[in-house]
C-alpha cells in the first residue's frame, strides 16, 4: 500500500506540474481578446481551483478509487468463482451504475459551471481593490467595495453550498 500511494502520488505531482506549465503556455500565447472578454478574477481562479484540486484531491480520491476497484474486483472474481449466478447481479450493478453516472453527470458539469461564474468576480474585486488600494483609500470607497466582495462572496457560497 506505501508503494502504491508513493508510485500515485510521483504520477499525480509529475502530471500537475505539466498540466501548469501547459495551462501558463496556453493563457500566455492566447490572443488579448481573451483577456478582454475573462476578468482576471475568473483566470485566477480557474488556474486556482484546477491546481488545488490536482494538488489535494487528486491523490487521495486516486488512492481510495484504486483501492476500491481492486477490491471490487477481487470481490467479484471469488463471489463469481463460488456462486456464478451472481456474476448476473454485478453485471447488472455495473450496468446501473454507468446509467447513474451517465445521468449524473451534466448537473455535476452544470454545477462546477455555476461555481466558477460565481466565484469569479470575487477574485476580480479582490484584484481590483489590490491595485487600486491608494486610490480606494483616498477618496473612502473601502466601504462601497467591501459590500460589494461580501455579496459576491454570499453569491458563490450559495452556489457552492445550495439556498
């Protein structure tokens, strides 16, 4: 098990730093209509939460599926060896179990879509307030820009958490 969970994570480290340096090339080469159209916000925290996922949930969601398929398939070879008429019940729960995934799916899709709509423009009044913080401080606008991060911050967590 130590020897999977080193060989798992050497893979997944390896794999996130190339999808960094791909994902940097790519924003880096893109047109500056990209930029036009993104706020920074919404590229920050897409770079953000790909990465920290790669980085934390990655290797345990690796560890335990690996464990699980194994076992799973451990299972069924010696239930099927003893009992070959329930080699029909798991082919049936592998059937069912596609279908769910295949129906589960698009809200699953929808939902990160929504997360990362809603959390963006909390990364781009962060941004904003960061370079502007003289001039925000200048003429009190601290405040105005306050209420606004808190709205957005109370946004996305409804998305993230439901109503």
């Amino acid at each position: 098990m130590f020897l999977r969970a080193i060989v798992i994570f050497k893979i997944i480290l390896t794999s996130g730093t190339n999808m960094h340096a791909v994902m940097t090339e790519k924003v880096l080469r893109t047109n500056i209509v990209f930029f036009d159209s993104n706020p920074i916000g919404r590229i920050i925290n897409r770079f953000a939460k790909d990465m920290g996922i790669f980085d934390l949930v990655m290797p345990m969601m690796a560890t335990f599926v690996s464990l699980g398929l194994f076992r799973s398939a451990t299972v069924i070879i010696v239930v099927s060896i003893v009992n070959p008429w329930l080699a029909i019940a798991a082919l049936f729960t592998v059937v069912v179990s596609g279908y769910m995934w295949k129906m589960a799916i698009n809200p699953m899709i929808e939902s990160q879509r929504l997360d990362t709509i809603y959390r963006g423009p909390v990364h781009t009044t962060f941004a904003m307030v960061v370079n502007g913080l003289i001039t925000l401080r200048a003429y009190k606008k601290i405040d105005f820009f306050k209420i606004d991060f808190d709205n957005n911050l109370e946004k996305g967590a409804n998305v993230t958490f439901g109503n």
